[in-house]
C-alpha cells in the first residue's frame, strides 16, 4: 500500500482568482484565555448543501483558510469534552475575517472508592447525575459513568456546565450482572448505591467551565445487611428463560441497588441489602443481556411491588409476572412548521435491569399503540420533529399504578432569540443561552455577526438565561453566575428580540 | 466453625454413592504462589463445584468416575478483570479423592498511556485495542483481545492482558455513527486531515509495530503514543439488493485486526453503523489510506437479515468512486454425511452436530447456521449469510475420524467456508473407520509420571507454519501424565510434550515448526494403538 502519512496541514487555499476572501481566527478556553489546540473548525457557506471547508486549529489554538468565496457564512467550533459554539459571519475579499472563539471546556470529578479500611471497593461504577428537572438521573454516556479501577480509581468527564451529584453502584450492580451474567454482593459491604459524602446530605458539584474535582473520595461503610427472597411466578403458559429482578431505592430508581437473576422455577435471592424502602422490578424471560440488563422479547412479563427491609430478612415475596401494557400515543401538533415523520423513545426512569428502552417511528397524524410496557415510569421523548417544532417539557409516562389507555403529546411552535449585543466591538463578543427550566438541557454557545447580532432559533418555549461577555476578556466561569445576564421567558411561535449590553 | 465444617464434609464422605469421587487440593498465584481465595473451582458439564478458603484449599465432593475437565476460574475482581482459568484433566476413581490437584492462576497484567495528537493535545474518546496474531483456518489473522477507550486526558488502561502473550497495539478514532451521505468538502485539499488507526510505536502499518510482552501480574505503564494523521479520503457507492432502490443498514470497519473467536475467547467491537440513502447511495469520508470493509444487510428486528453482503475497498491516494455493492439473499447450503469404506453394522445411533460460525463478526439473534444429521446422513442449513465461516464438529465418536470436509472443492478443514461463493456445492463430510490411535504416558526422565503435561501430534507432511497450525491435534494429560487421543487418520506423525500450554500465535507455532524434526515421530497403522512415552520438552 503506498499510503502517504503527511504532516497536518493547518491552513487550506483554494487556488482561485474568483475566490479571495480570507477567514482567520483563534480559539481560546473559556476558563483560562488558553489557546485550544486540536479543535474542529467546520465552515458551512449559507444555501450550499455540505461543508465548505473543515479546519483544525494549531497549537496555539489558531486556524485560517484562504480562497474562500465570497458569502454568509456559519462557523461551527468544537472540540470532544467542550461544548460547541457557533458563529455567523459575512467574508469578503475585501476585508479579511479574523473571529475569537471561546469554548467552554466539561468538567471532571475524579478520586477513589474506598472501604472504611482503605481498600479499593472493586467492581463499582461511579456515577454523575445531573440534577435539573425531576429526579437525578444517571446517564450511560461516556465520560458521565465510571469503573473502578483494581485500585478503586475512577474518572468522570465530558460534564457540561450544571450541578452533579456522585454515587458509586457496588455490589449486585446491573452494569456487572449485564456485562458478566454474574454479579454479587462485596463480603462485608452488600449491594448498594453511595452518595458523596453521604446518603442523607449528598453534596452536589456544581460546574461553570472546565472545572476537575480531583480527589473527591467516595466511602462505603459496612452496614447491616439483609436478605430479600421469594419467587416470581407466571399465571400464562410457560415460557423458557429466567426472570432478571432488580432493588431500587424509591428516592433513587435512576440505579438499582442490587439486581439478580431468578433460578429456572422463579426463585430468586438478593444478599447484602442495606436497610431501606425500595421498589422490586422483575422482568423477563431474558433472552440475552447487556450492560443495562437483560434483553426482552416482545412476550415478557412483569411484576413490581413495594418492599420495606427493616432489621431482619425479607423473605418469601412473592410476584405474579403479567404481560405488558398496551398504551395508545397521540401527537397533537400546531396546524404548520412540524415534520410528519418524528422518532419515539421511550426510557425507564427506573433501573429494572432490563433493556427498557422502546424506539419507533411516529407518524404524526396517526395515533402510534406500544404494547408489551412495562409497569415501569418511562420518560418520553419525541425528536426528529424539526427546527420549528418542540414538545415543551418532558413527559413522563407513568405506568406504575397500572395500565392506562393513551398519552397525548402537545408540540408547539419553536420560540426564538434574536440578540443584539449593544456597545463598542460588539462583534468580538461571546453569547451564552442556558435553558433555566430544564437546566439538564445543553447550553447553546455563539458568536454574533459584525452588526453585533445572533439569532438563537429552535428554541423550546420556556425560561432562558442569556449573558455576554468579551471574547479576549481574561476572567473565567461566567456561565452559571446567576446575577450576570438577562432572564428571558420565551414564547411559542414569535421570535424574541433582545438587547444585551456588554459588562 | 472451621472444624465443624470440616468434619461434616468427613462425615458426607464416608457414605459416597457407589459411581462418585472426590477431588481436591489448593489454588495458588502462579508466580508468587500466594494462595488465592475465593476462586472457583468446578467440574466440566456437571453442577460440581466449590470455592477456595483463605489458604485457597478446595474440595469437591460426588465427582462423577471417570475423565473430568476440572476448572480454577480466579475471583471476579472487578468489572474489566475478566476471569482467568485453568483447566486440567482429572481421572475421579469410584469412593476416592483425587487429592492434590493444585492449580496455578496467572495474574493478567495491564497496559496504561497516553493518546497524544500532532499537537500534542490529549486525544479523548480514542479506541486502544491489543491485537492478537494468530493463525487459524490456513492463514495468520489478526484479532482483536482486549479493548480501552481514552478519558478527556487521553489516558487508557488495557486491563487482562494476557501475561506471556506477544501482542500489537493500536490507537484509532471510530466513530459509533456514520452519515449515509458525508457532508465532507468535495475538494480533499479542503477536509481536516483524517486520524489513521497507528500502531505502537507510531506506524500506520502492522508490520512495523512493535509486540508488547507483559510479565503476570505486569503493569506496564508509559505506552503513549502519537496519532497519525494523514489525508482524508471518500468513497462513493451505490448499494443494490435487486428490488429496486431502497435504504440499507451498513457498518463499516478498517480490517487491520477483526472481531471474532480466537484461541483466547472471543471479542467483538462495534463497527461505525449507518443506513444508505432511500437511493441506496453512500458516501463514506474521513476515511485514511487503508483496507476498509462494508458490510450491509437488511434489519430485521430479533431476526437474522435475510439478505448481505460485505464489500471490501482499498483507499490509496484519492476519492473512490463507484463502489457497488451488491446485497445477496442468504444462501442454503446442503450437506452430507458420507462413509470412506464401509458402513458399520449395526448404523450409528448418534448424530452429528454442524454449526457456521461467522469468522469475523457476531452471529446475529436467530442466525441459525447449524443442523445434526444423522451418520451417515444429508441436511441442509437453509438461510445462511454469504459470509465466511469457521465449521464447528461435535458428537464425532471417539473412535471414529473426519478424513475429508469439502465446500465446492474447498477444504474447509484449513480454510474458511465462503458460503454461497460457489454454486451448488454441497458440504461434503467424509468420516472414516480405520483410524488408531496414541495412548500417551508423559514421564520425566526418571520415568515419574508428570501430569497435566499437553500432547501434540502433528503430521509430518505439512508445507507451511499456518498448515501445521491448522492440523495440530493436542490433549492434556490426567493427573497421573495419561492422555489417549481419539482416532486419527493412518500415517506419520510427530509427537511430543509440552509442560506449558501452546496456542496458535506465529511465536508458539513457529517454534514448533523450527523443532519439529527433533520431535518423536510414530507411524499409526489403521485399527491400531500407539503406546508411546514421552517427556515434557521445553522448546524455548
């Protein structure tokens, strides 16, 4: 193979009479005013379908093109473990472009899992979860869950701006039982879910902008344990295949306390649970397994009940598993501006041990019926709706209590900022737009035109927050000050228009 | 408390059932001999088993008689240790224990670094994968161990690395989703260089890389690296299916190592996935010189695609246009079980099983691709993918021996099965009753018995290293050095035995092959018994 590895070329040139204009710039952190080398630098001219060109900066965050005709341009920045920034810009031959670009860098909590005697807690996977609307969540998106190391080391990364709480899953975890198909509870420890610093007072993290939490050590101390057993047992035809089972805390159902696997007759044991109130979710037969638990097939069954382990084992539940629940989906959109085509997901808020997820396509003027759910709290999500289209808050659909028949869905126009940043070299600024009723959304970073305007558009009607500052300026982490900047209340349909003076 | 257990399991003991044994004795670390707790310690294809104490002494209770596969799995000490083990062959006599049958486990070791790119910025989200080399159906082929991803500081930890085991290691960017059509610039002087998979040290191609070796229980920390980049390329396509245009799921992968079973287990990694356009249309961008595989299908929800293909494409020094790729509806292949000489009398009552395993991917959900014809017997496996494929055998009677197993004139004993690849063949399994056989007993030179010890028997006339591999037939010995190998076919053979364990990769087999004539040789005339004794060598 005669392939050719090349020294990275930095600047790109379209050898052309007709194309003259230049684009240069620098991409900077937002936290420090340090170059960001490595960053994705991707220009998209207005009305021509694909990129123009795709640039990466240097290492002293700097990136130029030259050849460029002359147009609209949109100027996307992103690097992994930032968030993306945006800028709109007109390039002429006539003057060369020169744009600054701040990027706001994730955060990272790091530090161990330890035992009361200093020993790593082996096997257990730290969480962050984002606090915002609802419960704390915990995500299995890269960088936001963690294995312990064999010296209880753990990492967490890729946390955009927000407030975070920490918890360490050890024990019966669904993650190990998915992955393994064999899990089971630490001698001395049990199964469980801990909080940083503690279960009662969890301390949540809040991050603005690249800020690294190292050390942040997580202890599990010994407990007295219980037992919870009984039997799942099917009223229908028997089926093959074993029931997967899991014990989530009702505060907490986002990750189990422990999860098992019931033998062949529906019997099943949990060891090495902690005092407390919980829900038991049981589900199957299982017909494989991955990391969030066992695979179902469209036939399963399912059971949930209340269980209370006080001071002495819980013994002889038992759960009658019945199939799923049918429910019947309705999307009513506004008369125009939405697609006809949208894509459904729905979620467990619980952990069942079990791949819970349910994805379908949704034509929006037909009703869409799923059957075979679970008696589970599912979030629902529609997306694929389009630019100008939004469901405003999230939906959750409850099933816990029993069936229900259908779930109407409203979508509603999109709503729309149109910023203008007042004062001197109100192009070098930088915009940031926090969504502040559900703060689990992502912040939207941009740059405005030479006239000083941006518009923020696609927006899901709702409370915003809205703050400016210089792009060269020095001081940092600004993004979630909640004095700086203007709050905006953002309607359906008609588009915003702010004035935003610079600090 | 200890001793009352203790003296239960004396008093369970002293009333065994007639056919039952015992076996017992103590798991250790290999290189320290530190006792190990808590490892498993259980018995092949029955429900036997047990747990090591904090001296690491087990004992297993109503062993069946007979010949039994004994296996030490060490503790499952986290998540990414995957367990070790090791097996031995135990001969359980009725109402005794097969006392002292100690294991040695080795502590795998750990790979730890950096990904650094031109810039020297820390590259986040990168794959790092071990590459075994192995040789395997006739040729060295290059799998895929154990896996990391980097954190935000571009660091990875590869944990159970297999200690002694030479290993490539490569750092690339995949992406888990791909756009049916890339909205890369037209221009390749206008795209962002594309990341090349890079091989430790620092080199696009396998061959200039370096083989890492880890010690047990090795944590070798440092191995950073430098991500190549190099220029970007497209490919452009079309993918047909016969019926007209439509949408396509697609994956696709480099092919510098592939997913699949090996000698070591077997692993599987995500190719990038996607979908054509409703035209079947693809293009296919950021992609660096290199060999790339596509491989399409049709989804099907908790059922097998119906139709597929993969199309392999080489990326040179510039866009590839026209890239067509046609789809195939899955194939039947047809086989039979035919006697070389004569049949016995009365027939056989057992039947055979026959199982396709994909070579370089993970079987689908409800991918049938096995069947049990009777012997002799014809069957048929009716929807099977136009994939290569590796034959599993089993049921085949100890004293009977595979002499021929054909697809299209293809012997897919040392080569892989490409179904579909040739029309009307048949699966032609040829089995054969005039085989004998090696009965085995490995002493030192002081003629005490050595157990545990393999046996290799290799034939004499094999051309190449990746033949031999293919032709190898080993045992491990029992406790007492016995071991007796089914029915081979009549002719030379080398044989010898090793106190270690071997496997398939180029430096195991490669000194085999280099040895070979230093070997004992034997000569297995039909229906008959070879006693041979032999002692452990040492080939390194």
């Amino acid at each position: 193979m005669r392939a050719r590895f090349v020294p990275v070329a930095l600047a790109v040139s379209v050898a052309s009479a007709a194309f003259s204009a230049t684009l240069s710039g620098r991409v900077v952190n937002d936290h420090e005013g340090a170059a960001v080398a490595s960053a994705d630098v991707r220009v998209f001219r207005t009305g021509i379908p694909g990129l123009t060109a795709e640039l990466e900066t240097d290492s002293e965050g700097r990136f130029y093109a030259e050849g460029l005709p002359d147009g609209e341009y949109r100027i996307e920045v992103s690097k992994l473990n930032h968030i993306a920034s945006s800028v709109r810009t007109q390039l002429s031959a006539s003057t060369p472009t020169t744009l600054r670009l701040r990027l706001i860098r994730c955060g990272a909590i790091s530090g161990r899992v330890l035992q009361a005697g200093g020993q790593p807690v082996t096997g257990a996977v730290v969480y962050a979860m984002r606090t915002g609307a609802g419960a704390p969540r915990a995500e299995q998106t890269p960088g936001r869950f963690a294995h312990v190391d064999s010296q209880g080391r753990y990492r967490l990364f890729n946390l955009p701006p927000g407030q975070y709480l920490v918890a360490a899953a050890f024990g019966a975890t669904t993650v190990r039982l998915g992955s393994s198909g064999d899990a089971g509870a630490v001698p001395g420890l049990g199964s469980g879910v801990q909080f940083y610093p503690s279960n009662a007072r969890p301390q949540p993290f809040t991050i603005t902008s690249g800020e690294a939490f190292p050390n942040i050590e997580i202890s599990v101390l010994p407990s007295s344990l219980y037992s919870v057993s009984g039997a799942v047992s099917t009223s229908g035809p028997k089926t093959p295949g074993v029931f997967w089972l899991a014990l989530a805390s009702i505060e907490q159902p986002s990750v189990a306390v422990a999860a098992t696997i019931a033998k062949e007759d529906g019997a099943f044991r949990f060891t090495g649970i902690p005092p407390g109130i919980y829900d038991l979710f049981a589900s199957g037969p299982a017909t494989g397994r991955g990391s969030s638990g066992a695979s179902l097939s469209k036939e399963a069954r399912f059971a949930r009940t209340r269980v209370t382990v006080g001071s002495q084992d819980v013994e002889g539940l038992t759960l009658d598993a019945s199939p799923g629940m049918s429910v019947t989906l309705r999307l009513r959109t506004p008369p125009s501006g939405c697609g006809s085509q949208a894509q459904l997901t729905l979620t467990s808020v619980e952990d069942w041990a079990a791949e819970l997820i349910r994805q379908s396509p949704f034509t929006l003027a037909e009703p869409l019926t799923l059957a075979g759910l679970a008696p589970a709290r599912y979030r629902v999500a529609v997306t694929g709706l389009g630019e100008a289209c939004h469901v405003p808050q999230e939906t959750v659909l409850d099933l816990s209590a029993g069936a229900r028949e259908q779930l109407i869905i409203t979508a509603v126009p999109a709503g729309a900022i149109h910023v203008t940043i007042a004062g001197e070299a109100k192009s070098a600024a930088t915009v940031v737009l926090v969504d502040v009723t559900d703060r689990s959304q992502p912040l939207r970073v941009a740059g405005p035109d030479a006239k000083g305007q941006y518009t923020f558009g696609s927006l899901r009607p709702g409370r915003y927050r809205l703050s400016a500052k210089m792009s060269d300026a020095q001081q940092s982490r600004w993004t979630d000050e909640t004095s700086a900047g203007v709050f905006i209340d953002v309607p359906a349909g008609e588009p915003v228009r702010v004035e935003l003076p610079l600090p | 408390m200890k001793t009352l257990t203790f003296a239960l399991l004396l008093a369970r003991f002293a009333w065994p059932q007639n056919d039952t044994g015992a076996v017992s004795g103590i798991v250790r670390e290999l290189s320290s001999g530190q006792p190990v707790p808590d490892a498993e310690v259980a018995v092949g294809r029955t429900d036997r088993n047990g747990k090591t104490d904090a001296e690491g002494r087990y004992s297993i209770l109503n062993v069946p008689a007979g010949q039994q596969r004994v296996t030490a799995t060490a503790p499952r000490l986290s998540q990414h240790i995957f367990p070790r083990y090791v097996t031995k062959m135990v001969t359980v006599a009725p109402g005794q224990e097969a006392a002292g049958v100690d294991f040695g486990l080795e502590m795998p070791g750990s790979i730890a670094g950096r990904i650094l790119d031109q810039n020297r910025e820390p590259m986040p989200g990168i794959q790092v994968v071990l590459v075994a080399r192995e040789y395997s159906l006739g040729s060295l082929r290059y799998v895929y161990s154990v896996m990391a991803t980097t954190d935000d500081d571009g660091a990875y930890v590869l944990h159970n690395v297999r200690p002694g085991r030479a290993f490539l290691l490569m750092a690339r960017k995949r992406e888990r989703k791909m756009d049916a059509i890339s909205p890369a610039p037209v221009d390749p002087k206008l795209r962002k260089p594309a990341f090349a998979p890079t091989f430790y040290p620092g080199t696009p191609q396998r061959d200039g890389a370096q083989l890492l070796t880890l010690r047990a229980g090795e944590q070798r920390e440092g191995v950073d690296l430098r991500i190549l980049r190099s220029p970007s390329y497209c490919a452009e396509g079309v993918v047909q299916a016969g019926a007209g245009p439509q949408a396509f799921p697609i994956q696709l992968e480099d092919v510098h190592a592939s997913s699949g079973a090996s000698g070591d287990g077997a692993t599987f990694i995500m190719p990038t996935m996607g979908n054509t356009g409703d035209d079947g249309k693809v293009r296919l961008c950021n992609l660096a010189p290199g060999e790339y595989r596509l491989t399409v299908s049709n989804n099907r929800t908790s059922a097998a695609p119906t139709i597929f293909a993969t199309a392999s494409f080489t990326i040179v020094d510039r866009d590839l246009r026209n890239l067509t790729v046609v789809a195939k509806p899955v194939v039947a292949v047809a086989g039979e079980v035919t006697w070389h000489g004569e049949a016995p009398d009365p027939p056989l009552t057992q039947k055979l099983t026959v199982g396709l395993e994909p070579l370089t991917r993970a079987p689908w959900r409800g991918e049938m691709t096995s069947s049990n014809p009777s012997i002799p017997g014809s069957f048929a496996m009716p929807s099977v993918l136009a994939d290569a494929y590796r034959i599993r055998l089993n049921g085949l009677p100890n004293d009977i021996y595979l002499k021929e197993m054909t697809y299209g004139g293809v012997d897919v004993r040392t080569e892989p099965l490409l179904a579909g690849s040739v029309a009307d063949s048949t699966l032609r399994i040829v089995l054969a009753r005039d085989g004998g056989n090696i009965a085995a007993k490995v002493a030192d030179k002081d003629g005490n018995a050595v157990g545990d010890a393999r046996v290799l028997v290799l034939p004499i006339t094999v051309p190449s290293e990746a033949a031999l591999a293919a032709t190898i037939v080993s045992g491990q010995c029992d406790q007492v050095g016995v071991w007796n190998s089914n029915a081979l076919a009549p002719g030379k053979y080398y044989v010898l035995a090793l106190a270690r364990p071997h496997d398939n990769s180029p430096e195991s087999i490669g000194k085999l092959w280099g040895s070979r004539t230093h070997f004992k040789e034997i000569d297995i005339a039909p229906k008959s018994s070879v006693q041979v004794t032999l002692a452990p060598m040492d080939l390194n």
